[in-house]
C-alpha cells in the first residue's frame, strides 16, 4: 500500500431527486453540512478539497467547481477538481485518498454533486456532445445508442435474454425502497413490470435505465492518527485503481469492460487480495443500466464472463446472499447525479461496514467492500476497496 | 519525424462546423427563491452568520466561512442605502460591439452588509466618485416579477 | 443513516412550467468549426470519392479505421493508408425508437456498429442500417449480429465529404 493509511470517518448526502429546488452549490453544501455533522468536525479542521462534478453542461455553468465550491468548504482552501464522467464519485475518494496518503494533507472534504435538471430540452441531450463531432454527430445520435449498442453485443455473446438482466433493475430498485435518499425505490416491482415498459432504443426499455437526478454526496477523510481521535469504527481505504481506454470505442470488444478489470487488478494488488470472490463481502458497482452492473461484475473478476446473471438469478447478490450486490439500491433505484452517484457506492459501504445502513443492512458483520464506477465514452474504470 | 503536414492556405483546412445548443433553466435556490421574493416585495435582504459576524447579500443558505447553515434567524434587511465602493462605465456589447449608451456599473456595500453588491448605476451625468453615498431605486410595484431587475439600479442619495 | 440525508426540496414539472418557482433561463449556444485534422481531413475526402480508407501501424499491425495519424497503441506514427472496401459485418445493432431529447420517432432508426473489410478485426465504424423494415418486429426478424452489410452511397454529386456521404449499410444477403 502506498503511503500513510487514510480512513473514512463521516458521510453526509441529499435525496436524489428529479429536479431540485436547491442551487448546486446548496447542494453541495446540504452534502458537506451532514457529512462534517455526521463526525462532529468543523469546517476549519478541513485541509483540503476535493470537488467532483461532471459536465458543465448540466449545471449550465462554466467553471462549475469555482461556482460549487461555497458550498463544498473550499473558500480559502487547497482545492481540486476530478472529472471523468460518472466514475467521478469513485475517483474523488481516490483523489481525497492521495492528498493524505502523501503526507500533504491530514483531511479532507470530498464533495460529488449533479444538477442535471438546469438541462433543457432534457438533460440526455447534452450527452450529444459525447459523440465525435465530424464522424459520429452527424447521424444524429442519442445517448442510448452507445448503452444499446453495448447491451445488445454483450446479450448476444452470451446468450443472455432480457428477463436474465431485469432481475438487476428489480433486485436494485427493491433495495432502493430501504434506502431515505431514493429516487425510484419500489418495493413491489416485478421482473414483469421491467419487460413491458415502453422500448426506448431496443434492447433497452425505460425501467433498464436509471433516472435523470439532483443530488449531493461528500465524506470526510482523515490520516489515520485524527481517524482514530475522530471515530472508533474508521473504514479504511485497502485498494484503488483506476483506468482509461481508448476513445474509439468502435474499434473496442463492447462485450467486456476492459477497463474495469485494469482498475481492479491494480486495487486488488494494493489490498493484496488474492481471491476476490472470497476476500470481497459487499460489491457496489456502477448501475446505470441494469446489464452494465452484470458487465462491470464479469470486469471486476467477480464473476466469469457471461455468468454474472447466474449470481442474481441464484440470489446470491441478494442482500442476504453470499456476496450482496449493489445493497444500496444503486443508481436504478436511488438515482443518478452523474458525479454523486458513485459516491453514494462509497458512502453505503460506509454505513454498511460500520452497521449503520438501517434496514439495507447487509447481515453477518461484512469487513471488506469495493465500490466501481464508471464514465466518459464506455471507457474509465474506477475501483475502491475499503475495509474495516 | 513530422507528423503534421504542413497546411499552406487556410482555405485548405478542412473543418467540420456544428453547433452546441442547449438551454439552461436555472431555479433561484432555497435562499434564492425567498431573496428574489423580498425584492418584489421592495426589500433586499441579506443572511447573516453569527459566527464569522458576515452578512451576505444576496441572502445565502449558508456561510461559506465556516459552512454553517443560514437558517430563519439570519435574515435581515440591509439597505437600502449603501456606499459605493468602486464603479465602472462600459461601451462595449458581450459580442464586442459598441453600445449605443454606455452603462454605468457599481460595487455597493448596502448598509448593514459585508458582502459587496453589483447593480446598475442611474442618473446619467453624476460624478460618480468612490465612497459616495447611494439608494436603492425599485422598479413600481406592480413591474416587479421576483428578479434582479426588480432593482432599477442605483443613485446617489437626494 | 436517516440523519445524515438532507430532506432536499423536490419540485414538480408543473413548478417549473407554471412559474411557481423563479427560474432565469440561458441559452448555452456555441458555434463550432472542429479542424478535421490530417487523417480525418483525407478520410472525408475519401468519402466524397466514394471511398472508405484506414491506416496502418507496421509496429502492431493494426489497420485501423476511423484512421489516425499515430497509434494510440503503440504511441507512434502510423505507416501508410490503406483502402478498404465498403463492405461489412454488423458487430452490434440496436433499435432506436426516440430521438435524442426524448420524442419518439415514427420509423425506428436502426444504428450499428460496423467491422469494415478490409480493416483489422473488430475495427468499427458508427452509422446506420437501412432497408431492413419499418417497424421494431420487422428489424429485429430482420437484422442479426454478424450480418453482412453493403454500404449505399449519396450519388457523387450529392456527396460533400462527410459521413453522411453513405446513406446507410443494408443487408448483403437477398
């Protein structure tokens, strides 16, 4: 492991809703409030920030972080942006991880926020801009053709129906209903429900996908001697890893999520784990299309290609299973602010490490989760591992 | 080993043109909503944070010092008078063209604030000077929408 | 953890639409004329010729399209151009049935990864099938992964050097 041990010791987060009445930098600040009360610090005991937020597009503000960054205690401050689309939310946990693991900083703010509804007509359109500008945007693509394109490759390899990969968006959207901050949590959705919503760009129906949202999370992180004076349960970061592939992602296997598998590997080697399967207790990877969490699952070694749905199918992933999966409800039940959702994965390992999730509350003490996330044109792969 | 080739003429540069186009719909906030409400009411308020003694204008949620909450208590009326503490006078459009009256801007402390307010300036001809003495000019009741615009501007105190 | 989630306002669309809530609305309007750059430039050419070229790497091999003038692979220049047929196999499709804000379409639109002959394996391109029915039914009897596909072209004098230069891909078989 490189550099000092760095910890966890507080979170604090928004609902996640469709559209919010609060500004971004309220946002952030309802975040970074809870989170600082969670552990009884004050903002003044703050060394640094660490902002994430993705594109500007959304909050319709250039600069965006400056503007955030009020609300997200960095007046004054050593402050820093990270931005790698949706695997923002891991990788500022993984910045906030650096600043202390250097020796430069013994705490810090990391705050992940997303105000996609300032986005008119609706804010799928400014992923438009996603697409290359002179060979791709003149076909007039949408967003859901790259997810599509994707699910229909990786449904084809292996074989896989509909019905194998709507059992995550149940699965996810059921445990949402367990969870203060959600969005679309819905105890009583059936497998059924998800196979007649209205098609979108086939194979993908409305309830496969998560929801536009408003949202905040921050956590506080801390060199382990303030970690110990400032919590008696610090969740402590084991292993990160993290990694890019290439922008022609026509030219790529969209079958498989190279790029989550090259950030795991690094984070488990830093958390020398050998047996992922074992060694991992609680999984929460990126979910914001029902078949990419089986995609990320076979990435992060957690399963062999093409059998992921066998974990779901088998109740395995259930929150009571041998290797609960996505227990917070995910990104298709509590919803999905581009850059705070990852963080919400980070946040419920969190809480679910040190018996605090409530009714989500994964059973028999798990020590070790990792959260994915994931972004930018199919293509970052961002991976945590924290124990306690 | 170049590997740009060398492009002589400009008209010999490809370039492929398109357009971003977006709308951005933006609330006022939780403090936003209530500040704008004020000044179509005729008053301007600010929040102010009784551990750093710092009021904001416009009024915020939260203190930015210390990140405490601004919650019902630390609303207060500020203004309507307030000192000019610099000003400037522009001639050019956002698109660089030149305006056909040049608009007089000011940075205002309002009585009662500590944060630093911007609005126009009224009263063409006025020797506007660093420490002067102004008021809050609002727009007639029945004008005012719930916008910055609520505020006419500024002028110096009759 | 109740406590720590911040009861935050959710509004209704009616709040916004209705002016219960003050908003100020901005157009985020830019302009843009992207340089095609060396290898996109003469690609676009190519189109206009009714041609579809790529570039080789002699380090890995690789005959990429769309071409570039270096490797990202190998992370140096490529070697040479390279022509290839107009040809190719579908790696992926999809059925799209909504446009990109949102309203759906009256004919689906069928966008498909393409793996052009001529180029190295799994070199794809983004662009769109044709000819293969109006409905979501009938595509999806029609379409399959590993399709073979033929480009159709705009006529020369139609063509302006964009990607657009090919209409859409339809199936080879009868």
């Amino acid at each position: 492991m490189a550099g000092r041990r760095v910890a966890i010791v507080g979170a604090g987060m928004t609902k996640f809703v469709r559209r919010a009445l609060e500004t971004g930098p309220e946002l952030a600040w309802e975040a970074a409030h809870k989170a600082l009360e969670s552990c009884e610090m004050t903002l003044d005991q703050i060394d640094a920030v660490v902002l994430g937020s993705a594109p500007d597009a959304f909050d319709g503000v250039h600069m965006k972080v400056e503007y955030l960054s009020p609300g997200a205690g960095a007046w004054g401050k050593p402050t820093i942006r990270g931005y790698v689309g949706g695997g923002t939310g891991v990788f500022a946990a993984i910045q906030g991880w650096y600043h202390i693991a250097s020796g430069m900083f013994d705490t810090v703010l990391v705050v992940c926020e997303e105000k996609m509804s300032s986005c008119h007509p609706h804010p799928q359109a400014a992923f438009n801009y996603i697409f290359d500008h002179t060979l791709e945007r003149p076909l007039g693509p949408n967003l859901l053709w790259i997810f599509a394109l994707e699910m229909n490759a990786y449904m084809t390899k292996y074989g896989l129906t509909k019905r194998d990969i709507a059992m995550v968006a149940v699965k996810n959207k059921r445990n949402a209903a367990d969870h203060p901050a959600a969005q679309l949590g819905d105890p009583n959705i059936t497998v059924e429900d998800v196979l007649n919503s209205e098609v979108l760009a086939w194979p993908v129906q409305r309830l496969d996908v998560s929801p536009t949202s408003d949202g905040a999370v921050a956590i506080v992180m801390a060199a382990e001697h303030v970690a110990r004076r400032v919590t008696n349960k610090p969740v402590w970061v084991e292993g990160v890893g993290w990694s890019l592939d290439t922008q022609y992602w026509t030219n790529r296997d969209l079958s498989y999520p190279t790029y989550v598998e090259e950030a795991a590997r690094k984070a488990y080697a830093m958390a020398g784990i050998k047996e992922p399967r074992k060694e991992i207790h609680i999984v929460e990877p990126y979910d914001p299309f029902d078949y990419k969490e089986l995609h990320h699952l076979e990435g992060l070694l957690l399963a062999d290609r093409g059998k992921a749905a066998e974990l779901i199918a088998l109740g395995i992933a259930n929150r009571d299973g041998d290797m609960p999966v996505t227990p917070s409800g995910g990104l298709l039940g509590v919803g999905n602010p581009i850059a705070a959702a990852g963080l919400m994965k980070v946040a419920e390992l969190f809480w679910q490490l040190r018996g605090e999730a409530g009714k989500r509350q994964v059973p028999g003490q798990p020590r070790r989760g990792l959260a994915q996330a994931w972004g930018d044109l199919m293509q970052v792969g961002t991976v945590i591992i924290l124990g306690i | 080993m170049a590997l740009i080739e060398r492009i002589l003429h400009a008209r010999d540069a490809r370039a492929w043109h398109g357009t971003i186009r977006l709308e951005g719909v933006y609330t006022a906030g939780v403090a936003g909503e209530r500040w704008l409400r004020g000044l179509q009411a005729g008053k301007i308020y600010g929040t102010r944070c009784p551990r750093c003694q710092y009021t904001y204008v416009p009024a915020r949620r939260f203190c930015e010092r210390c990140l405490g909450g601004l919650d019902e208590g630390a609303w207060v009326e500020v203004g309507p008078q307030g000192t000019l503490l610099s000003w400037t006078r522009v001639y050019l459009a956002p698109d660089g063209s030149r305006l056909a009256h040049p608009r007089t801007l000011g940075l205002i402390r309002l009585d009662g604030a500590d944060a630093l307010f911007i609005h126009d300036l009224l009263d063409e001809g006025t020797p506007w000077a660093v420490g002067m003495r102004v008021e809050a000019v609002f727009r007639p009741a029945p004008e005012r929408v719930g916008s910055l615009l609520d505020l006419q501007g500024f002028r110096p105190i009759r | 953890m109740e406590r720590w989630v911040y009861p935050t306002t959710g509004l209704r669309p009616e709040d916004i639409e209705q002016g219960r809530v003050l908003t100020t609305r901005a157009p985020l309007r830019g302009e843009y004329a992207w340089d095609a750059g060396v290898a996109v430039g003469r690609f676009l050419a190519e189109l206009k010729n009714g041609r579809l070229i790529g570039r080789r790497c002699r380090s890995c091999g690789r005959v990429m399209i769309p071409p570039r003038m270096f490797c990202e692979q190998c992370f140096r220049p490529t070697d040479e151009w390279v022509p290839l047929a107009d040809t190719g196999t579908v790696i992926t499709f999809s059925v799209c049935t909504i446009s990109w804000d949102m309203r759906r379409l009256e004919v689906p639109e069928v966008p498909a990864v393409i793996a052009i002959d001529g180029a190295s394996p799994g070199m794809g391109i983004l662009h769109k099938l044709g000819e293969v029915g109006q409905t979501l039914e009938e595509i999806l009897q029609r379409v399959r992964v590993g399709m073979r596909v033929q480009a159709v072209w705009k006529p020369p004098h139609e063509r302006e050097g964009a990607i657009t230069d090919i209409r859409y891909f339809r199936p080879l078989e009868a």
